[in-house]
C-alpha cells in the first residue's frame, strides 16, 4: 500500500535537498501534480513570478501547451515525465499486441465454442514503432526474445539501439506495407496530430495491427472505426482514445476486432514510485546536484 500522495512525493522532494512549502515570493520550483488543473497553473505562475522551474506529472504536456505559451516570453524550465513510466507502459503495448496477434478480443467476446483456427505468432515479425521516446526503447528491449525486425519512425533518422532500422517521419508511408505490428507511441504535436489517417491505413496488409499507447489523437478514430469495420486491418487495441473518455455509444465498443483498455497503461501504484524518482533527481538538479532529467522543448511541445 503506496502512503498518501502528499507524503510519498512530499518524501522525495526532502530526499532532493528541498523542502515543501506553501506557495510565497520564496517559492522557486513547483511540482504540479494534476492534469485535470492545468489551467489553474497559468494563474500561479503569474502570481508567483520568482518560480524558475516546473515538473509536470506526466509524459505528454498537452494539456499545459496554453499555459506554456501564455508564459513564452518568461525564463522557466519545464521537466515532465518523458520516459519516467516507460517501463509499464511499454510492457502494456506488449500485451496489448499479443492480445490482437492471438484473436483475444473476438475470443473475449465469444459465448459458444468457436473451433475456428485463428491467431498468428509475434515471433519474427515487423512491428513499427512510431516515436522514439522511452516507450519504444523500453519496447524493443521487450520484444527482443520475439526476434521481431523492429522498426522505429521518428522525427530524425537518428538510429534508436535495439532498431533493425531507424526512419524519419516522412517514410511513415513507405515502410507501412511491411508492417505486422504498428505501435503508436510518440508525442501529440501540431505536427503529429492524426499521424495514423485512413491513408495510412489503406497502406497496412489487411493481417496488420494497430495499438495505440501514446494520445488518442495520434489516430483519425472516424478513419479507424471504418478501416475495421472494413477489414482493411486485423485488429486495433487501444488505451488512449479520441474523444476521450470514449462515449459508451461510440462504435468502436460494439467493433469484435477493437479492444480498448481506459488510459490504463499505468496506473498509480506503477506510476507513483517512478515519479517519486524523478522529482528527487530534478530536486537534486535544481540544487545543483546533477542534471535535470525530462527536460521539455515547449516550441517542439514534449
């Protein structure tokens, strides 16, 4: 049983050399817990403006973009939790993959003995990994017993270790083809929003599958719930969804090749001591104990 959240991270910020006090002219550094209050942080920083640095709770920084830009002309340091829970969530991808390879959702659903053979093997399989944050490396350390040809597509063509090859973001279209396995794992940008389109859909054999770990807007869902419906795709698991919740109406629930987990990936008893972590390592750096960690470029928007 974790201790309560204020005390468990109120810990690792004395374990940092800092201490936790109630917001004033001296405050220097906050913790911002809640993506649900984002808003809220525009008003405190500008309340507090001796504030020189920001940990933001989670990997993804959308929904701080307003208050980053509303604060752009301002000297802060923004960190976040980019490849703090990489490990849970890529060992999610795992089973989410594994889950469509072998037919789970139909077979979940079923309520007679179907003796129909169906289902393939992940072993030696192409699996595309869009993004090349903590997630994917995490991933393909994971995948490594599955001998896959791991193929990693980026913003830049920097090769990412454990990658049979490493692609920029404009060859997304050109290795698709060959995909068994894509996995949606980057950042939701300007630039990266609807990444997986009903082009890029049209392009993955008809045996493909589609998981999606990183936001729900990565993927057109319209250009989804057709592509399954048409069988242009074997299968599609979700934990992120777009909208978000999804509405209990929404055709992808009553789709047998959709399975769909409610941003679960991680949850707070995986999330928690991995967060606890990095604000003790960026409460060191902030002391002058080391360098931060999770460092956000708010211009690239992670």
């Amino acid at each position: 049983m974790l201790p309560e959240p204020d005390a468990f991270f109120t810990a690792a910020v004395e374990a940092g050399g800092g201490q936790v006090q109630p917001l004033s002219a001296n405050t220097r550094g906050i913790i911002w817990l809640s993506n649900s209050r984002a808003p809220e942080l525009t008003d405190v920083l500008a309340a507090h403006p001796g504030v020189e640095w920001v940990q933001l709770p989670w990997a993804g920084i959308d929904a701080f973009a307003g208050t980053m830009r509303h604060h752009g002309g301002r000297t802060l340091l923004w960190t976040s939790a980019k490849g703090c829970f990489a490990q849970p969530v890529a060992e999610h991808a795992l089973a989410l993959t594994l889950a469509l390879m072998r037919v789970l959702p139909k077979r979940a659903r079923a309520t007679s003995w179907n003796p129909t053979e169906e289902g393939r093997s992940l072993y030696g399989r192409t699996v595309v990994i869009v993004g090349a944050g903590g997630i994917a490396h995490e991933l393909l350390r994971l995948l490594e017993p599955f001998g896959v040809h791991g193929v990693v597509v980026r913003r830049r063509a920097d090769p990412v270790p454990g990658a049979s090859r490493t692609l920029p973001s404009e060859a997304l279209r050109d290795v698709l083809p060959e995909a068994d396995v894509v996995v949606v794992a980057a950042a939701l940008t300007a630039g990266t929003r609807q990444l997986i389109g009903a082009a890029e859909l049209a392009l993955l054999p008809p045996t493909a599958v589609l998981v999606n770990v990183g936001r729900g807007a990565l993927v057109d869902t319209d250009a989804l719930v057709d592509a399954l419906a048409r069988g242009l795709i074997a299968g599609a698991a979700l934990d992120v969804t777009d909208p978000e919740p999804l509405p209990a109406s929404h055709p992808l629930w009553a789709e047998p090749r959709c399975l769909i987990t409610p941003h679960m990936a991680d949850t707070p008893e995986m999330t928690a001591p991995l967060l606890a972590r990095r604000i003790e390592e960026n409460v060191r750096a902030f002391h002058g104990g080391g360098a931060f960690v999770g460092v956000v470029d708010p211009a690239l928007g992670y």
